[in-house]
C-alpha cells in the first residue's frame, strides 16, 4: 500500500538523507569563513542550513517523480526511486514531498530577505530554478550532460558563498576559494553516481558525462576532481588567500587516496556503489576538516599564531 504521512521512514528513504552532507559542508566552511572575517550570526545560519536541506531534499523528490514519469528509471534501479515501483509511495506523493520541501524552503528564504536583505531571493531563485529543471522538461539539465557544472555552481559555489552572505552580506574572495575544493568534491559525489548508473541511463539516452565520454573518462575524472580539491586549498593557502591552517585537509588524504586508487580500478558495478558511499564520506570529513582549519586560524589570530 502506498505510504502515508505517518509511514515516515519511507518519505525519509525517499529523501536519500545520505546524500543531505553535501548541503552541510558548504554551509559550515561559508560560515567557518565569515568567522574568519569576524562575524557569526547563529540565528541566520540556522535558517539558512534548514532552508538548504529542505531545498535538497525538494531535489531528491523532483529527481524521482520526474525520473520515473520520463521513463529513466525501472524496477531495477538502484536507489530510492523503487519505492513508485514497489507501491510505497505514489508518483502523487513523491511530487507533493517535492513541492512541500520547496515551499518550506521558500519560506524560510523569505525570513532571510527579512533579516538579511533582497538579494538573498537571488541566491534562493537560482538554487531552485537549477534543482527543479535539474530533471524536469523542458530542460532536464542532467540527461544533457549538464548536471556537473551546474551541481558545482548550486552546492559548491552559491551555498558556500550563500552561508557566507547571510553573515557579513558582501563579496569574499576568501569565500570563493573556500568553495572551490568544495565544488570539486560535491561534483566527484555526482560523478560515482553517473558511474554506477552507467548502464541504466546508456540504455534511455540519458546523456551524463560517463555516458558520453565513457567509463574510462570518467574514472579519470573522478581522480581529478579529488585531488584537484587538496592541490586547490593548497594552492589557495600559499597564495594567501586562504589561512595556512585549510592544509589541515590533508589529513583525509590517505580516504582520498584509497577513494581514488578502487575507482581507477574497479570495472564491477558494486566496487563503484562502494566508490559514491566513500566520496560522500570524504566530502564530508573534508568539509569539516576545511571549516575546522579556518575556524582555527579565526580563534588563533589574536594570539599571533
């Protein structure tokens, strides 16, 4: 029987709340930065974390209704998505969690505006318009191949910079760096993704970057979209514009380096389940460990240090 309001643990299922850490490590190194720069505003970091996940998961819903009615998922798909299939939820109701989320998301935005200014609506109109056309007509942005570049902009740059904003509303160069090893990892959780669907979204033309450029690219990819995020805080931090505590990041490596080692090798579709499970992971221990690293260097200026 399809789910009712009071089946939580299947809305929770559909809301994929494993993947939710790609909205808190964006949030805690945009809040972490403007720390750094002297201000911490709990009040509006708390809404703006809320209004982000119910934004996500307002994504995860649409991504599953819109799969499912276009016809890129089946019974055998991996993921949340089996439970139209199995009669848990109806496609009615995973489009009413969807707008629900939205509509939450939206208000909390609005509360934001209040307390921080219009230009808040920017960041919010942007974040929706990317995750509602991210699958649904007449765009259906990810089966063009376009859902890395626009995944990097919503999660890595714009909530990074957002939280950023909501504390000390201006540009930040140092905000800017800090988001972009963050991007690079959010993309690589993408990335495994489109790797382990290969075969699924090959079969429906659904156009990732693994289906048009192959599995081999996208290995590839993979290995330098994770390194590519610890050679960037590095960069950043010689460079000044970063504080040299970030290469507190480096302490992940060795995750990292397994991380990438299994993928370039893997060929079996379970080595690349495990491979999404661990990039998720060492998202967000890298996340933490780049926030932790500026929130240092923030609590140890005074001291000269």
């Amino acid at each position: 029987m399809p789910a009712s309001w009071k089946d939580w643990k299947i809305w929770v299922k559909n809301a994929r709340p494993f993947s939710l850490t790609a909205t808190v490590s964006p949030l805690l190194v945009g809040t972490a930065v403007a720390a750094y720069e002297g201000t911490f505003r709990p009040g509006p970091f708390a809404l703006a974390l809320l209004a982000s996940l119910f934004l996500q998961i307002g994504t995860n819903y649409f991504n599953e209704y819109f799969d499912y009615r276009y016809g890129l998922d089946s019974p055998q798909s991996l993921g949340a998505s089996t439970v139209i299939f199995r009669g848990e939820m109806t496609a009615g109701q995973v489009l009413g969690g969807a707008i629900a989320c939205f509509v939450l998301a939206a208000l909390l935005g609005l509360v934001l505006v209040v307390l921080c200014g219009p230009a808040i609506l920017l960041f919010g109109l942007i974040g929706m318009v990317i995750a509602y056309f991210y699958s649904a007509r007449p765009f259906q942005l990810a089966a063009r191949g376009l859902g890395d570049p626009l995944v990097y902009i919503a999660m890595g740059f714009l909530m990074t910079w957002g939280a950023y904003y909501v504390q000390i509303p201006r540009w930040s160069w140092v905000a800017f760096a800090a988001s972009v090893p963050v991007g690079f990892l959010v993309t690589a959780i993408l990335n495994m993704n489109n790797i382990r669907d290969y075969e699924e979204d090959r079969a429906v033309r659904k156009l990732t970057l693994p289906v048009r450029l192959g599995q081999t690219f996208a290995r590839r990819y993979h290995a330098v979209l994770v390194v590519g995020s610890y050679l960037a805080v590095s960069l950043f931090a010689l460079a000044g514009l970063l504080p040299l505590h970030t290469l507190i990041v480096w302490i992940s490596f060795p995750l990292a380096f397994i991380n990438v080692r299994s993928v370039l090798s893997a060929r079996e579709r379970a080595a690349f389940i495990v491979g999404f499970k661990r990039t998720a992971a060492l998202h967000l221990q890298f996340g933490l460990l780049l926030a932790i690293g500026i929130a240092a260097a923030a609590l140890l200026r005074p001291l000269g240090l």
